[in-house]
C-alpha cells in the first residue's frame, strides 16, 4: 500500500524527527480530520508498506535521514516556486532548496523525484511573463534531476479566499500561454509537464493530462507492478486521477504560512497546532484524548509478485 504524507501539512519540513520516530516504532495514529474522535492506527511495516509519498516545499531537515527510509519505496514531489516573502513567508531560499532537490534526486533517483510548479496564479507583480522567465531559469538548473514537472493554476477555495483576499482565477487565455511554454521548455530539459486537476486543455500542447500522483507514478518508481484495490483509488474529482488517501497528517499544521494554501485555516491556529506536537507522541498533534475510538487500518502490500514493470 501507498502512504501519503503531503496532502495536508509539510512533514519533512516541520515533523521529520516524529517521522523518524514513527517509522522506528512502526506504527502512526491519525485522527479523522472531520470527526477527530475517529483515529485509525496504521502499520508503517515495509511489509504491508510498499510506498512513502511526499509533498514538501523543504526536503533538507530528511536528507541526513534517508537511510531510516531505506525500507520502502518513495516518491518525493518538490514544489519550488519563484514567488517571494510577501507569498511564501516561512518557505527557505529557493537557490537552496533546488540544491537540496538535486541531492535528493541523487540519493532516490530521478525517477523518484518531481517537481511542483504550483500553484500558478497572475497579478501584476507575478505576471504571465514573469512566470515563464523564471520557470526556464528553475529548469535549467533542475534539469537532469527530474522527468516531470507538475503544474495547477490557482482554485480559490475557502480558505484560500480567506487568506489571500486578492487572488483571482487565471484567465483561460493566460493558463494556455503559460501551459504553452512551460511545455516547449521542459521539452528543451527532458521534462514532461503534468498539469494536476486542469482537465486537457493542454494536452494538444503536449501536456502529459493523465494525473501527477497515478499508480503509474508510483510503480516507476517502484519499478515493480501494484495491484490496487479499487477502494482505494479515491478521486477528488472527476479530473483527478491521483491515488489519494491514507495521509498521515493534519490540517492546519504547516508552518510555511503560504497565502494560496487549502489547508490552513489561519496562521494563529497553525501556531497553536504547532505548540501541541510531541516528537515522541504516535499523533502528529497532541496525544490520546478521551472518547478516542481506535481502529485498525486494512493493510497488504499491493506490489504485483506476478510481474515486474519493465521500464
């Protein structure tokens, strides 16, 4: 099976240390986020285990610990952007988070490594323009440490409507110009563009529109085959085909602080979350409450004994 780390906070940057610990005890608790109550405990056995997935803004605090990963397969995706402080407060220097992109990919591969370019958005300080000057600097220097490049132009979800008041929706002709070159570019650099969650409107471009987290990702980079139960490939809409599900944290607990983010409610909760993690505790925030009703996970290895991907 596949377990998910990013979808909801940044752990190697914030909860590398209660990973670690995690994974040396064998075993995670992980609280419903809409019924907190419900914790399902999952076994991190490499024997039911076949995957870690990662989605981080700042690999390093992981790097000296790669060795407690090796076990399991990973699939490491790295969003870099080029957008400054008044964005991205709490994000590292960009210059040395690619450099730490290009030691990961040494030590995982590049077929275990991809790069986020999301999400998009256009104002005038961040215009169409912009965008495509710095993505073929950023391509440049992260070229041959990657085969994929992910991009999403901005949603304005709830939350994000909340903290970023001055967003706005990138116009259709805009998301093709950008989608365009980027496509050219990453051609020139041996990388395939992913849009996530745009539809195919870049697909006669030469966008690669079949999804970003796929089965098909992760068995690259398993090199192996995975028999997916259908259950658990769970979509969030009807152009998503990422296999979701089984994340191991937590909502508003990331500390980059990001204005586009969809999963902090407010920067006060995330510093009060932030105030509750126990390296040691088996829940990313907090501890054992009463009236917490504890179910196992259903777990099995999904790789494919009858054949071996041949890549």
């Amino acid at each position: 099976m596949i377990i998910n780390t990013g979808m909801r906070t940044d752990i190697p940057a914030f909860y590398h240390k209660w990973l670690i610990n995690r994974i040396k005890e064998g075993f995670v608790l992980v609280r419903n986020p809409y019924n907190p109550s419900q914790v399902t405990r999952y076994s991190l056995s490499p024997e039911v285990v076949d995957l870690i997935a990662f989605c981080t803004k700042n690999p390093a605090p992981m790097l000296p610990h790669m060795d407690v990963l090796k076990p399991y397969g990973q699939y490491w995706f790295v969003t870099i952007t080029p957008y400054g402080k008044d964005i991205e407060p709490n994000v590292p220097d960009k210059q040395k988070v690619m450099e730490d992109f290009k030691r990961l990919s040494d030590t995982v591969s590049e077929d275990c490594v991809g790069w986020r370019y999301d999400p998009i958005f256009v104002d005038a300080k961040y215009s169409v323009e912009w965008h495509i000057g710095q993505f073929e600097q950023m391509a440049g220097i992260l070229s041959g440490y990657t085969k994929t490049c992910v991009i999403s132009f901005i949603d304005i979800y709830k939350k994000v409507e909340r903290n970023f008041p001055d967003a706005r929706e990138v116009f259709k002709k805009d998301r093709v110009t950008i989608g365009k070159a980027f496509i050219e570019i990453a051609k020139q650099h041996d990388m395939t563009i992913r849009p996530c969650a745009e539809g195919d409107d870049l697909a006669p471009y030469g966008a690669d529109c079949s999804g970003c987290m796929t089965v098909k990702t992760f068995e690259t980079a398993l090199h192996e085959r995975l028999d997916v139960p259908r259950r658990s490939q769970n979509q969030r809409n009807n152009e998503c085909a990422c296999l979701l599900g089984t994340d191991i944290g937590a909502y508003d607990t990331c500390g980059h602080l990001c204005r586009y983010c969809y999963a902090n409610t407010s920067a006060v909760l995330v510093k009060r979350n932030m105030k509750m993690h126990d390296p040691n505790s088996p829940f990313l925030i907090g501890n054992s409450q009463p009236g917490d009703v504890i179910h196992e996970a259903e777990q099995k290895s999904w790789l494919d004994m009858q054949m071996r991907l041949e890549i």
